[in-house]
C-alpha cells in the first residue's frame, strides 16, 4: 500500500468537508423545507464530486 502525499490528503480532505457540509445543508433544507438549502447542498455535493473527479492522483 503505498503512502499519499501531503497534497494529495488535503484534496481528499476538502472532498470529505465538502460533501459532509453538502449532506448537512441538505438535510438542514429538508427539515426546514427551504429549497434555497437544498440548493446550496446540492451545489456543495457537486463541487465535491467535480474535485474528486478532476483530481485523480
């Protein structure tokens, strides 16, 4: 197995912030029933889905 990089941890780390704060204003909007959350969710689940995808180490 081999060791990431410093680099590479901290893009792995912004993916996880990302989509566990996307999760969390998600399920803040549906409680809520604000679709402005479900949005701004929504636009944080696909920014971490992007960065995962254009970053492959």
């Amino acid at each position: 197995m081999t060791t990431r990089s410093r680099p590479d941890r901290g893009i792995r780390r912004t993916v996880v912030a990302l989509g566990a704060a996307g999760l969390t204003v998600i399920t803040a909007g549906a409680v809520l029933d604000a679709l402005w959350l479900l949005g701004i969710g929504v636009w944080g689940l696909i920014a971490a889905m992007l960065i995962e995808l254009v970053y492959r180490p």
